[in-house]
C-alpha cells in the first residue's frame, strides 16, 4: 500500500468516525430525553413532542448514513446490498412485464 493510499485511507476513517461521534451522541441524548419523558405526566400526554423526537432520531440516522456511504463511495469501498439490488431487478421486471401485457391488451382489442 503506497503512503497516498494510507493517507487516503486514514482521511476516510477520520470522516466516517466524526460523521458517527457527531450523528450518535445526538441520537443518544434525543433518545434519553424521550425517555425520561415518557417517566412524567406531562411528557407521556405530549406525543408531539414525543413524534418530532423521534423524527429527529430519524433524520440524524439517515443523515449519518449518507455521511459515511458517500466517504465510503469515495474510497471506493461502499456497502453493496446485493439481496435488495436482486429484489430491485424482480420489481423492476414485474413492472415491466405488467406494462408489456397492458400494452398487448390494448394492441388487441383496437
């Protein structure tokens, strides 16, 4: 491995690991406070607050993992789902072969 390469790598690992400190520690802390939200009277009866709670949950998970799949992509080194990839294709010829018969019906019956 070339010193570029390592200095690459290690520019990389340092994104990724700041992305996850960063997305974590406030998934972290949102999650405690729902949850000591949910020990009072008042923060049970406040689902609201609760939902928007979890919705920035959400956001800083997905936000986190589009931080770190497009570093990952730089490197060339992403995750690659191949079981949904396949379930994508299926859906994808499905579709196709929905619209085909469609558009045979229709030929048919002009």
């Amino acid at each position: 491995m070339t010193t570029h390469t390592v200095e690459s790598l290690k520019t990389h690992i340092n994104a990724m690991d700041m992305f996850s400190y960063s997305a974590f520690t406030k998934i972290k802390a949102i999650a405690k406070l729902a949850r000591l939200a949910l020990e009072t009277t008042n923060g049970v009866n406040d689902l609201q607050s609760l939902g928007y709670a979890l919705e920035a949950i959400e956001s800083a998970a997905d936000m986190c993992m589009n931080d770190i799949n497009f570093e990952a992509e730089k490197s060339g080194q992403n995750y690659c789902d191949d079981a949904a990839r396949l379930r994508f294709s299926a859906q994808c010829d499905a579709q196709r072969s929905i619209e085909k018969k469609a558009v045979a019906r229709a030929l048919a019956g002009r």
